[in-house]
C-alpha cells in the first residue's frame, strides 16, 4: 500500500516536471554580428579551417599577425591539420584579442558538405560547453565557402550549435555545474553586406532547430509519460500558441468512423487510443493541400506477439515518426508557407492483455476492406491504414507518412537512411532531395505490383504480415492498399529514429528524424505535374 502510494506521488512528480521543464528548445540566443575578429576580447572565438592547408586564408591574416603568428605556427608543425571535426584550443591570454581561439578542423577543402559544416559546428559547440564559457564568438570569415552559399553555411552552423547543444535531461537530477551555461551564441562576420541574409537565415533555422529538441524530447521520454494522451495534449498545446486547429477523435469518434485499425490495436490497452487532427491555413484550403501522417504506437510491446525481452525498451520510441509530425507543426506554425498542412497522427499502445487483439483475428475497416491479423507485431500499419483512409476527404496533393514500421528496413538500409517508398515518381523525387538538403536523406525501394501479392490473404482481403522477405516493401504494399488516387510516400524511419552512440550534433537517443525533411519538403513545394496519380493494379 505504502509502496503503491510512493509511486503514484512520484508519477505525478515526474509529470509535473515533465510539464514545466518540456520546452523543446535550449535556451540560449544566437545572435550575428559585424566584427573584426583579431579586435573582439572575448574569452573564446572559434574559427574553421580546411585540412592540409599550406597557407592560411587571407581573411585571417590581421589575426594571424595579432597573435604573433600563431596559427602559422601550427599548420606548419602539424600540430593541427584540420581533419574533420580536429580541435585545438589556443590560449592567447592577451588583453586586446580573443582570450582563446578554437580552431575546428572542416576536412579536405575539395571534399566540403554541408554536413560536414554541421558537424564542425556541433563538434565545437560540444567543446564550449564542456569548457563552460557563456559568450563564444564563431567567425565567418568568408562569404561563400567552395559553393555553398553564405545562408546554408549559416543554416547548417545554427542547426550544428543548436542540435549539439540537446540534452535530454527531464528525468535527471541535474547538479548545477551540469547545467547549460552558455548564454548568447554570436556569428560574426567581416563584412556588413552579408549580415541581413545571415540574420534571417539563423531565425528561420532556429525555429526549425528547436523544433527537432522538441520531438527528441518526446521521443526520448518514457512510455508510460508519454501516452496517447499526453501526445493529444502537446499537439493541443502547439496549436493553442500558433493558431492551427487540432481536434483529437476519441474511441467513441473512433468507433463512429468504423477506425478499425486503431480501435482493435489498442484492445490490449489500459491507455485510451487518440486520433490527433492538426491543421495548418484552415483558411487556405484552395491552395495546394498536403496531409502528414505519422505512427504514434507510444509503447510496442508487439502485443500477444509479443516481443523478445532485449531492447523491448527503446520500443517507447514508436511514436517517433508522430512526434515527427508534431514537431513539423511546430515549425511550420512559425514559418508561415502558404500550403493547407494537414497532420493525421493515430495514436496508441501496443500491450497484450485479455482483450487484446489476437492472430487469427479478422479486422474491417471504414472503407470496407478486411484484414486477416498474422502477427499483432504489425500494428504500425493497422493504424496507420485508418489515416490513410481519412486522409481521402481533404482531397490531398500529396499524402506522406512517416513510421518505424519494420526491423527489415535497419536490415536493408542501416542506420543512417530512411526507406522511401510510394506511387508517384515526382514526389519520390522531392522527398530525396528535401532529404538531401537537410541531410536526413531517403533511399528508395521498389513497390512493384508482385509484391502485392504477397500480402493476399485465403479468408480476408488482405493480411498484416508478407512472410520472410522484403519486410520494408510488404509493409509499404499493406499501407498503398488503402491509398486512392493521390500521390503518396511512405518513410520507414526504423532505423533513423534513434542513434546509439553520441555523434558530433546528435548525443545517444532520438534523432528527430523527419522535422527537418518535412519542414525542407513543405517549404520547396510547388504543384505537382501530374498530380494523382494511381498506381497499376
Ligand atoms: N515498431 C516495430 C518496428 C521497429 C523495429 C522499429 C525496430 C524500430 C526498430 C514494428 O511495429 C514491428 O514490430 N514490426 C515487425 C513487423 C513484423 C512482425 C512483420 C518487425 O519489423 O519485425
Ligand atoms: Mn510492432
Ligand atoms: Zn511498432
């Protein structure tokens, strides 16, 4: 008893702090700036440089000379060679310079990314931190850095700095020294002419930023905080701040539609299923109209059958591909495109239990179809059918999910890329490239007609589970059975959601996978050619 209540008081703790502490951002301003960098007295200043070089760009001369030649000196002892993300730290402890300068290594100067600007970015941020200084100056010494544009360098720097800095930290006793110090982030350039642009660059990038700490957060939280329910009130509180609306259908609605995806998946559960509704521009309907889908099962047990006990827990992370979608609003609330944004997040448990649904069971759905339960494991597309179908009443231009929906897609395409698949080859290709943008690339895999096959089922229409193989595309082919004539990609984020170690801008946990792709996809949008278009049967 006394035990039983210890534990209730500490939930509602946990959810108190939870409530109060879940921001979603950092906490800290970036701000630019027009500087002589030799001239700012500040106690850190970071400074990129490409590897091998002999001589050092000419932009940074005056400093150079300021400092006795320092930097020369280096370079040419090899004591820094400007390896991809390679730092040194230099104390000048002068009075009139910069204290220290932190030199961060870019890679081959032939070799450049993007990324790999991000990646310098985070790594240095990282260091600063840790170092605990509360006002460091990064330059931007040039206007253009081997044809990537001044505003995707900023974009990906703010993006580095902002995402490095993520820390999930709810349910941490946190000691003060732990704590973020670092107060106020300056870019700062050597040229005036460059300022407006990269001014509103770091704007527009911080919002899209903090919007990925957001969905980290919730994807990183417990199952048992974060619930359907819990998810239901976010994106009520999203839409409250920002102006979009957002309904959430509970079972009652649920049952009224004939939602028979989610109603028989969240059977198992002691927690109540929600259908979140979000939408962007409720006043643009007219304009191009694209409905964003994500899997929100908050904890995947795999049902009664059920999963194998090891890494059943990173299974609290299933609603990634829902926080995603969230996360998406976030950001589009504050950049204002003039898309109609329509989010359809179908959100619940996977538990066994005694009213759980069973294999063998045979599950009907709204638009008629019926589907002959193989494996409960396969319950991310047996909710996400229920969107998909609903999704058909905005008379989309373009519907995308987005889902960790199978183990084969790690297998195929590992950990770094999220599978593609869908029934139009224009908004296949916008996806690759809004990916290739912001890094969070997609690799396509086939949906041809054969593989359809392979889901037909003896007693019902079709059944939840393929067989042994192409376990990525079987599942996309249960998904494109309740697709009409719009143009539709799925994205498998199995195995993107999350990583495993700590990486230059991403620490151990949730990746947000998806806020940036979507966010870059919805920003570039432009009519399709030959919108809706239906795939052959
Ligand atoms: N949520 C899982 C897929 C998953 C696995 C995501 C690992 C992230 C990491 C999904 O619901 C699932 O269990 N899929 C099964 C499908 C199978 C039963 C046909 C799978 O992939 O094993
Ligand atoms: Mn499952
Ligand atoms: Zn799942």
């Amino acid at each position: 008893m006394y035990a039983l209540f210890v534990y209730y008081i500490d939930r509602i703790f946990i959810k108190l702090f939870v409530f109060f502490f879940l921001h979603g951002g950092v906490g800290m301003r970036i701000s630019v700036k027009f500087g002589v960098a030799e001239k700012e007295s500040v106690e850190v200043i970071v400074i990129s440089l490409f590897e091998n070089v002999r001589k050092i760009p000419s932009e940074l001369d005056p400093l150079n000379k300021a400092l006795g030649g320092v930097i020369t000196n280096l370079l040419q002892n090899k004591d820094f060679t400007g390896k991809l993300n390679e730092t040194i730290m230099i104390p000048t402890y002068k009075k009139s310079v910069p204290k220290r300068i932190l030199l961060v290594g870019l890679g081959k100067a032939t070799e450049l990314s993007s990324d790999k600007i991000r990646q310098a970015a985070g790594t240095a941020t990282r260091i600063i931190q840790e170092k605990k200084f509360k006002n460091p100056l990064m330059l931007l010494y040039k206007t253009e850095y081997k044809g990537i544009s001044i505003e995707d360098v900023t974009r990906t720097v703010v993006e580095g700095v902002i995402l490095s800095l993520y820390n999930f930290t709810i349910y941490k006793t946190l000691k003060k020294e732990d704590k973020t110090t670092i107060n106020n982030f300056t870019l700062i350039v050597q040229k005036k002419d460059v300022l407006a642009k990269i001014k509103s660059a770091v704007k527009n990038t911080q919002i899209v930023a903090e919007a990925v700490c957001f969905t980290r957060d919730i994807v990183n939280m417990s199952g048992s905080d974060a619930t359907p329910t819990f998810l239901a009130n976010k994106a009520k509180e999203i839409a409250k701040k920002s102006g979009i609306k957002c309904r959430t259908l509970s079972r009652p609605d649920m049952k009224k539609l004939g939602m028979g995806g989610i109603l028989n998946v969240s059977r198992g559960s002691s927690q109540p299923p929600k259908f979140i509704i979000l939408e962007y521009n409720t006043k643009k309907r007219n304009n191009e109209t694209i409905v964003i889908i994500g899997k929100g099962v908050t904890f995947d047990s795999g049902g009664i059958s059920l999963k194998p006990g090891k890494d059943m827990d990173l299974m609290k992370a299933d609603m990634a591909g829902a926080a995603a979608v969230l996360g998406t609003f976030k950001a589009i609330s504050n950049l204002k495109p003039s898309t109609h944004l329509v989010g359809l997040v179908p959100c619940t448990e996977n538990m066994p239990g005694g009213s759980a649904l069973k294999p063998g069971d045979i599950i009907k759905y709204m638009s008629g179809k019926t589907v002959e339960i193989l494996n409960t494991d396969a319950e991310g597309r047996l909710i996400l059918a229920d969107a998909i179908i609903y999704a058909k009443r905005y008379k989309p231009d373009a519907v995308i999910d987005i889902a960790t929906l199978t183990g084969a897609c790690v297998a195929a395409l590992g950990t770094f890329t999220s599978g593609m698949l869908g029934n139009n080859d224009e908004l296949k290709v916008r996806v690759k490239q809004a990916g290739e943008k912001c890094h969070e690339r997609v690799w396509e895999l086939p949906l041809w007609d054969e593989y359809y096959e392979l889901i037909k089922s003896s007693i019902a229409d079709i059944k939840n589970t393929g067989g042994q193989y192409a376990g990525t595309i079987t599942a996309a082919c249960f998904l494109g059975e309740f697709v009409e004539n719009f143009p539709w990609v799925h994205l498998d984020i199995a195995g993107t959601f999350l990583v495993e170690k700590d990486t230059p801008y991403i620490r151990k946990g949730a990746t947000g996978v998806g806020v940036r792709l979507l966010t870059q996809l919805i920003l570039d949008w432009k009519k399709l050619p030959d919108a809706r278009k239906k795939r052959k049967k």
